[in-house]
C-alpha cells in the first residue's frame, strides 16, 4: 500500500461504509465492534458468527446492540437472549426484527412490562393471532389504538372491542380514514349509527353509511372538514350538496368534489382554477414567515391540495380512458394512461405528453412500444411527483451503446445510467470517477472495472455519500480497509 494515498475528509462515513462491506475479514468486523461513533451497522451484518455475536452481546453499546436486535438472521437463541434486555429500545428491536419467530418468543414479549415492546407487538403481523388478540385489552390505550390502526383485519370480536372502547383515540384509530394496513376493515352494520354519532369516529363512518337525506344534510353541515371530505365522495352524495360542498372552505373538501364522476364539468373547471389561485406561488415570497398561525395554515392545505390535484388517480377514468385522454388536467391524462387498453395512436399521443407524469405511466402500461430512443427519452425529462428513487430507466433498461453515450452527456442526471454497463471502457470508468457531479462519482464507486487507484482516491471524495459508496465496495484491498480502523484507532 502506498504512503501517500489521500486522507479521507469523512472518516466516520468511510467507516459506515466498510461496516457493510461484504468481503470485509473477521479480524476487521471484530474491529468495529469497538467503535462508538454511529449506529451500529456492522451488527446487521449476515456473516456474524455466534462468537461474534456474543462478543457483541458482551460490550453492551446501546446501538451495536440495538441493531444486532434489528438483524434478521441472528440465531433464535440470541434473540431470546435479547428479549430479557435491560433497555426497552433493544426489546423493541427484537420484535421488529423477529419475522416468523418461534411462538415463545412473542409470548415473552408480550409480557413485557414497557409499553413500548407491546407497542411494537400491536404493530407486527408476525406476532401470532391469539397473543396480539390479547393487545385489546392492555391497560395502555396507546397500545389499543396502535393494535386498532395495524391489525386491521382482526377478528370480528377484537375490533367490536376496539370500536366500542372507553377511550377516544382507540375509538379514533379502529374508526378511522386511513390506516397503515390494506385492506381496510368493514364495520359492524349495528355499530354504524353509534359510531355516525359519535364525534371521533363519525368521519370514518361515512363512507360505510347507506346515506339518508337527513343524514347527507347534517354531515354536510359538520364542523370537522374530515367529515365533509367523507361526504363529498360518497357515492350516494345527493347533486344538491354536491354543489354546496364544491364551495366548501376547505380544498380537500373540494378536491373530493373535483375527482367525483358525476361532477359536471363547469363545477369541476372551477375547482381546478380556485385551487391553482389559492395555493401559494411554487417560489414563496421572502416574508411567509411574518404570515400569523392562521394564514400559515391555510397557505400549507392549499398547496397540499395543489399537489394532490396531480398526483390523483382516477379508478373510473382508467375503466373508461378514452373521454379523457385530452383531459386538461394531469391527473385525468395519467389515469386514462394507466389503462392498458388504449389504441396505439392514443398511447404514442400520451408517450409524448407535456407532462413527465403522463409520459411515464403511458410507458409502463404500454411497454411494448418502448423502443431504446422512447426509454431514454421517457427517462431523460422524468419529473417524479413525490420524491423516489425510482427512474424510468429501473424498468427499461437502457442498451450498452446508449450508456456508453451517456458517459459524456451534459446532465449528469443521465451520466448516472452509465455505470449501469458493466463492460463500460475503463477510460469512461475513470472519467466519471473524476466527474464534477458527486451523484455520478457514487454511481460509479462500485464499478466492477473501477481502477483500484480511483477507488482509493474516492475515499478521500468530498462528498460523504461518495465515500462511504467506496469503503462498501467489495473490492476495496484488505490492506486499505486495515488503514482506515487504524486512521480511527480501532
């Protein structure tokens, strides 16, 4: 190894990165165990031994301890070891990290005295029926409701429980709009009318009522725009309150409005317009900040509303795609490309719509015609709506000659496909290790012809997630893994 090989300028990173390294040897895993910076990464490791293991065990720092707990091949008995842990956030671990355990281990959990392990029990569909079952009765009413938001499909006697218990935010959570398991839960017919009458619970109620005029007149009038929200996309909606409702305060209200079916299109045109006026400008003026608590708070819901009104997916369009595909409303165009029954002129006119959002979705429901130029194109002006690491180019892979022109391209969004060659010429390789774009570097660290120099060099990159890219890379030489534990005294 040679003297002169740069310094990193983010150690700490490099170390992250080599605590996941696949080819890092026994002797430098066991290394790490004594450092105590960071979140204890190597502990996740799969080629832990059991001797490795305990030595873990035995040091006790809080975060190798509390990801050995999170790794998913620690042996049973160990993860029994663990279960009987001082620290309630290890015992927690264990339960996120047992998968298809053995019964007594969520047994034991189940007893335990801090209600963040039981917590974690009520959320894991691991934990076998007749344990979590217990759950519904714990004395902590956060664990009933966080049992009532997770285990959404439970047995009809444990959910009457949940709907029916003493405390608000249990009633709230088994009765709610949204929760973080599919598929949502029915609700007892002879439960609907206490639970439309009751405040916490009567906006998850809507949409399971048969809706009476009376009824539709007085949720229309709730003070909980939940509730109206409710409303305005129950499909018994009378057209009456249907306009009412598209004049309501709030955007979400609207917005249901706007994506109903039988919404008429000048209603449906004002919405959009009234949305688009209200929500604040994409580059906000300096002085939102003096706004007061109010305004602020209005400003947010419009923009919210602003960014559902794209991101809306519209069941009824794609069933019928046609009428809409000249929609102007994004949301119309990308549902209707969501089907995959469109004629070829209709898709080749959405492949090459103004919106990225249309473009992309037309292309995963139309793969056939995705010809290297289309993929690349669809690719290149991808605009994501939310933020995801997904690209076009995950599910149309480019062909080596395109990434190989993508070496040189000017935007670097796109240099970033070429390493996706794993024949790319090693002057390309080490062009892009000296790339001005960071992203492009950490594309490129992992390079199976990355010159061993470069990658020694890209330790010493400026950028963090560069480094720590590299020190990951298998191929790092065993003597330069041994120098950087020796730059950080391990």
């Amino acid at each position: 190894m040679s003297d002169d090989a740069p310094l990193p300028v983010h150690l700490d990173e490099a170390l992250e990165g080599l605590a996941e390294n696949p080819a890092l040897p026994p002797e430098a895993i066991r290394r790490l165990f004594a450092r105590r910076k960071g979140l204890g990464h190597v502990s996740k490791r799969p080629d832990l031994t059991d001797d490795m293991i305990s030595e873990v065990i035995a040091v006790d720092d809080h975060w190798l301890t509390h990801s050995l707990a999170l790794n998913r091949r620690l042996p049973h008995a160990f993860r029994m070891t663990l279960a009987e842990h001082p620290d309630p956030a290890v015992r927690s671990a264990v339960v996120v990290g047992a998968g298809r355990a053995p019964y007594e281990l969520f047994e034991r959990l189940s007893k335990d005295a801090d209600p963040r392990v039981r917590k974690e029990l009520a959320q894991s569909d691991d934990v076998p029926p007749d344990l979590r079952a217990r759950l519904a009765a714990d004395p902590d009413p956060k664990i009933r409701a966080a049992l009532a938001a997770w285990w959404t499909q439970a047995p009809q006697p444990v959910r009457r429980r949940l709907l029916t218990d003493r405390e608000d935010s249990v009633r709230a959570a088994a009765c709610a709009t949204y929760y973080p398991r599919l598929p949502h839960p029915a609700l007892p017919a002879d439960l609907l009318p206490v639970l439309l009458a009751d405040p916490v619970t009567r906006a998850g109620a809507v949409r399971h009522c048969a809706l009476e005029a009376g009824t539709a007149l007085r949720l229309a009038d709730d003070p909980d725009e939940e509730v109206r929200e409710e409303l305005a996309i129950h499909p018994a909606l009378p057209p009456r309150l249907r306009e009412v409702l598209a004049e309501d305060p709030s955007p979400q209200v609207r917005l249901r409005v706007f994506a109903r079916q039988d919404t008429p299109e000048p209603t449906r045109a004002a919405i959009h317009a009234r949305i688009l006026a209200d929500a604040p400008p994409l580059d906000r003026p300096a002085n939102s900040h003096l706004l007061d608590e109010d305004a602020l708070e209005r400003q947010f819901m419009n923009e919210l509303a602003r960014m559902e009104l794209r991101t809306l997916r519209l069941p009824w369009v794609t069933a019928d795609p046609l009428p809409y595909t000249d929609s102007p409303y994004t949301c119309f165009r990308t549902s209707a490309a969501m089907s995959d029954r469109l004629p070829e002129t209709v898709s080749a006119r959405l492949l090459d719509d103004a919106e990225s959002s249309v473009r992309t979705t037309m292309a995963l429901h139309a793969r056939h015609r995705i010809d290297p130029a289309t993929a690349e194109r669809i690719d290149r002006g991808y605009r994501p709506e939310k933020r995801s690491r997904w690209r076009p180019a995950d599910d149309f892979p480019l062909p080596v000659e395109v990434l190989r022109r993508l070496a040189t391209d000017p935007d670097p969004r796109m240099r970033q496909l070429a390493p996706r060659d794993p024949g790319l010429p090693v002057e390309l390789v080490r062009r892009l290790a000296a790339d001005p774009d960071h992203t492009v570097r950490r594309a490129i660290a992992t390079h199976p012809l990355l010159p061993i120099r470069d990658l020694i060099r890209l330790l010493a990159d400026p950028s963090e997630f560069v480094t720590a890219t590299a020190a990951g890379n298998p191929r790092l030489p065993l003597a330069h893994m041994r120098r950087l534990l020796t730059l950080a005294d391990l």
